[in-house]
C-alpha cells in the first residue's frame, strides 16, 4: 500500500494519496513506517501540524520496535520542525 500511494503521489493525486495512507494506519497501527508515510504524504499537502504529529509517532513506534529506520523517522521529524521553525 506504501507503494501505491507513493505512485498516487508522483502522480499529483495528493488526497487519493493520503486515503491510502491513512488506510494503511488502519491495517497496520503498530509499523512506525506508515506513519512516516502519512507525514510525508501531508507534508506535500501542506499539512505541516499533521505531518509533524505523525512524524513524531512514527518515531514514538519505531523506538517501542527497534525499527531499523528510525533515524530516517527522526530525521524527517527534525526536518519539518526546522522547516516550521520549531524548538524542541
């Protein structure tokens, strides 16, 4: 599902995007990976509290899972607190 809205998003169909994200939320609550994906997805929409608040479970999740990607996740979470103007 990752990957199709991924596509959705290289294809400027931004919403369709984020429904299949947020679908994937659903499916797969306890992967810090879809989370990270939705941020990403609202990012690009503009949606920079959402995004941040989606970046910061991804992170939330993957430290709870020893996921492997967690500093991509932090990353992309320190990014858009830059971006925002944000301290932390």
């Amino acid at each position: 599902l990752n990957r199709i809205g991924y596509q959705l998003m290289g294809n400027n169909k931004l919403q369709s995007a984020l429904d299949v994200f947020a679908y994937n939320i659903e499916l797969y609550p306890g992967s810090a990976n879809v989370y990270d994906s939705y941020g990403e997805g609202l990012e690009q929409a503009g949606r920079l509290k959402e995004a941040l608040e989606n970046y910061r479970k991804a992170v939330s999740v993957g430290e709870i899972n020893h996921d492997p990607n967690l500093p991509i996740y932090r990353q992309h979470q320190e990014t858009l607190k830059i971006k925002k103007g944000l301290k932390e």
